[in-house]
C-alpha cells in the first residue's frame, strides 16, 4: 500500500532555514480488496433519471459528459493543447482568460471534466458555494457502487473530496478548500473514468478493468503534461486567491525534475536526498538565482488536479502555493512524483 505524502519547505535569502515536515496525504491510498460476491451497500442508491432537471441544464457543463468531443468544441473552441495521461484517455486542454477546464476523452467521447472555473455553468451547483449549500441541493454519498463494484469514503474523503450521483451513468467530485469550507473544484465522471481513476477506496467481485502503464518511451510526454498543469492550476488557484500570475523558470524546473527523479529512482521521499542535499544544493546546482525559494512535493496522487487541492488543503502548502512574494515557479513530475520549486526574484 502506497501513502500519499506532502510536505513543504522553505528557505529564505541568507538565512537558510530548513524545516521538514511529513504529512499525511489528505488523500486516502487506493486499497482494493478482493470479493467473489457483492457486499450489500448500506445507503439506499439513489437513481435519477437521465433527464432530471439537475441533469440536464441548457448550458450546464454536466451535458456533456458521455457526450462526443466535437460538441463541446462547437462551443468552447478548440484546445490549446492535448496532454496524454497515465490512464487510457487524452486531456484535452482548454484555457481562455476567463476559464480553465480539462476534459478527459477517450474514443472521441468524454467521460471526465476537471475545472474550478467561476464562469463555467454548473448549474445548480457553483464554485464557491460553502457546504452548507452544496448539502442544500445534492445528498452526499457514503458508498458509491455500480457494475461490479463498490467505492468506499473515509471520514477525510467525505469533509474534502465528496462525491455526489447526478444520475446513474453520471458523478461529480468535489473539492472542498478545508480553509474556507467552500468549493474549489469539481470533477465530473462517468462509469468508465470512475473505474479507470479510482479516486476511493475499492471494494469489488469479478474482474476489474487494470489500466495499462505507459511504456518508457511515453512517460516523458505524460510527464510534461503532468508539469504544464500542475503549473496551469497552480496559477489558476492563486488568480482566484487575487495573487499575481507565477513566470516559468526553466532552472527550477530543472531543480524539480532531477528531485522527483531521485524519489522515484532511490525510493524514497523527502526534501533531503540520500547525500543529505536539500533545496538549496539543488538550486545552487543548476545556477538559480533568487531571493526566496519554496518547495511543495508529493507522491502517488492520482493525477494533476488531485495533487493541487491536496496542497491547497495542507496548511504549509497552501502557504507556498499561494505566497504573495513569489514571482517563478518550475514543476518536475517522474511518474508518480510531483516537485514545484518556487522562487522569488
């Protein structure tokens, strides 16, 4: 069983400072547990039907989901650009002054939508809303189970990441700020992105569909993908804060490469490699220049949005993510680790 970690470090000019902290990754692992017949789920399932009038809005961003990728260009253009990922679909990437959304498409279909857009339509939901009124609408699920299996939440999952059945072919994810007890995120999926991501803990009978790693020679693209996004919501989390736009710095992406690297090579995970470097050493090495650095790292998230709201709810983090002094930023992802260097210029 993997343990989802992150923790913060900072250094400020002349005064070298290190502080290391381990948190435990608001994140539960993904612990699968084998069954050969179905356990009985407790809550009753709710069903809507697939025209329900929380479904189907005329301009919601719910619509779309199971729906050809062609319709939602017809409307919001085409992507800048299309990053793959480690599961079996492509993100499609759509970023406009006044929103930023992914979209997970496999076989020309869409079966996930990522954003924390204002202005996107979610109708009834909103970005913004406290809990209280997101209780208000939709009831929150405990257990979500479909097919052949069961997803379990943890106490932790309810407060940060609830989940909630728009009808039964449709989910929405949500990511709650734990600072502000308001929405921050949401994440819409259908069966077969539910089953590909497993965002929660698993229960299940039969076979489960296994996603295929990719090769070698892929990572690098999922890698850089991975990279652009994290430095994409990282600026669209601050922009929502009122907090300037971050430059990329390409020394400490650098930086931050060759450290998620060395996690992932030496198995280990902390700001202090093997040889005891920390931080510094590694701007030092690739010839950074700054007044003040910061780092965030974590490790086995299951992809770019879920690590950037795992920080947001990390106290020291949610810190570095949203200093007002920093001016550069540089993100290096190796499979399943995650480094941002921050640095003041």
């Amino acid at each position: 069983m993997k343990i989802k970690a992150v923790t913060f470090i900072v250094i400020v000019s002349l005064i070298v400072f290190f502080s290391l902290y381990y948190f435990s990754q608001p994140d539960e692992p993904q612990i699968v547990h084998y069954h050969n017949t179905p356990t009985q789920i407790k809550n009753e399932k709710i069903q809507l039907d697939e025209e329900h009038t929380l479904i189907v809005q005329q301009n919601a961003v719910w619509k779309y989901i199971n729906q050809d990728i062609d319709n939602f260009v017809s409307v919001y253009g085409e992507p800048n650009r299309k990053d793959p990922s480690q599961y079996e679909f492509e993100w499609w990437i759509f970023k406009q002054e006044d929103f930023y959304v992914q979209v997970a498409v496999q076989n020309e279909k869409i079966i996930s939508i990522y954003s924390n857009a204002t202005t996107l339509d979610f109708s009834p939901l909103e970005i913004g809303h406290t809990m209280e009124e997101v209780k208000e609408i939709y009831q929150l699920e405990e257990e979500i189970e479909f097919d052949h299996l069961r997803f379990k939440l943890t106490e932790r999952d309810l407060q940060q990441r609830p989940v909630i059945r728009l009808s039964e072919k449709v989910f929405a994810q949500l990511y709650i700020d734990q600072f502000t007890e308001k929405l921050a995120g949401i994440r819409l999926m259908n069966k077969e992105a539910f089953e590909l991501i497993k965002p929660y803990e698993l229960f299940y009978w039969g076979e489960i569909k296994e996603t295929s790693q990719p090769e070698d020679d892929d990572w690098e693209a999922v890698e850089e993908g991975l990279e652009q996004q994290v430095f994409d919501l990282t600026n669209e989390i601050r922009a929502a804060h009122e907090l300037g736009t971050l430059t990329w710095d390409d020394q400490a992406a650098d930086a931050a490469k060759a450290h998620s690297n060395d996690m992932f090579e030496e198995n280990y995970f902390s700001h202090y490699s093997l040889d005891g470097d920390g931080l510094k050493e590694r701007l030092l090495a690739v010839n950074a220049h700054y007044l003040s650095a910061g780092e965030n790292i974590a490790a086995h998230y299951v992809d770019a949005p879920a690590v950037i709201h795992g920080w947001l709810n990390s106290e020291g983090h949610r810190e570095a993510l949203l200093k007002e002094e920093y001016t550069h930023i540089g993100v290096g992802v190796f499979h399943s680790f995650y480094t941002q260097n921050f640095i003041q210029k």
